[in-house]
C-alpha cells in the first residue's frame, strides 16, 4: 500500500473480529517499531507484546481508557526512558509506525493511554525507571473499514506559509 494511502485511509479500530493475526504480521509490526527514528539515536523505547488472551485481558482490567483492548488479538505496551529529552515524542513516532505497518497488513489497531499504573506495572513487570507512554491494540477489524474517507479540516484552514496567518493554498508553494 502506498504510504500516503495508507494514512489517509487508517483509522481507528476499537472492535475485532475473532480471527488470529499471523505470527509474521505480528513480527512486522515490532521490526517497524524497532526502525523508528529516536532522539539522538538513543533507541530508548521497549516494546512488551502481549498476545496470550489472558494477558490481554488482564491489559484491559489495567486500563482506564482502553477496556475495548480485551477484543485485541494482541497489544503492545509502549515503555519510553523519561530522562530522555523528546521521548513522547519517540513514542508517539513508533506507535504510528507500528499501526501504519499493521494496516499495511489489514490490521486495525487502537491506542490508549490511561492505565492503572502500579497495576499493570506489577502485572507486567514493567521497570519502575521506564515510562508507560502508550498501549495499542491490534486485530483484524470487526467490520469493514478500509476506503471510508476520514473528516478532516481543510488544509487552508491548518497550514500557513512563511508566516503564522498567511493561510496555506496550492498556488502559494514555490
């Protein structure tokens, strides 16, 4: 799929069919977060798969935003070391990493981030000196969603050229 394709076609996925995602999809998924750029090259995130149903389970009784992730075939906790400056930012750019390589795929994801910290710490074994920055959750979705077009504000509304308020149009690119 081409890559602008694929971001203006991805949406948000909160509801799963019952069929497994391949092992390989699931692999694919990882290596996109693993070659996702990061401040100074640190690579500080850690990436905790989960994709036994229990343990996607007990995510979801962690969650504070995400108990639709029960559904998910599989869910991967973002973990960020804070003392890294821009490591939300590192974050956020592997989460849409893994969810474009996933939807490359036919596989929807969803993402939250309110947790019951200490619990799912416990839960998970998550190190005290690593940030949960975000969780996604990945499956195959419930109901066909591919080709719905996203609402969006017009660009001439969000971009502006050489100056804030200069509004952004076709005829104004060089």
């Amino acid at each position: 799929m081409d890559t602008l394709e694929a971001i203006k076609t991805k949406i948000e996925v909160r509801q799963f069919s019952d069929k497994s995602v391949p092992r390989d999809v699931k692999s694919e998924v990882l290596e996109a977060a693993r070659m996702t750029g990061s401040s100074s090259n640190t690579q500080h995130w850690r990436f905790l798969l989960l994709q036994k149903k229990d343990a996607v389970q007990r995510l979801s009784a962690d969650s504070t935003s995400g108990g639709w992730v029960a559904g998910a075939n599989f869910a991967v906790i973002i973990l960020t070391n804070p003392k890294v400056n821009g490591h939300a930012i590192d974050a956020g750019r592997a989460v849409q990493d893994m969810q474009l390589a996933a939807w490359n795929r036919g596989v929807g994801t969803g993402i939250f981030t309110g947790v019951k910290e200490e619990k799912l710490r416990n839960d998970f074994g998550i190190p005290s000196e690593m940030e949960i920055s975000a969780v996604v959750g990945f499956g195959y979705p419930q109901k066909k969603v591919s080709g719905k077009k996203k609402k969006r504000v017009p660009l001439s509304e969000l971009a502006f050229v050489d100056k804030f308020g200069n509004k952004f149009s076709e005829q104004s690119l060089s």
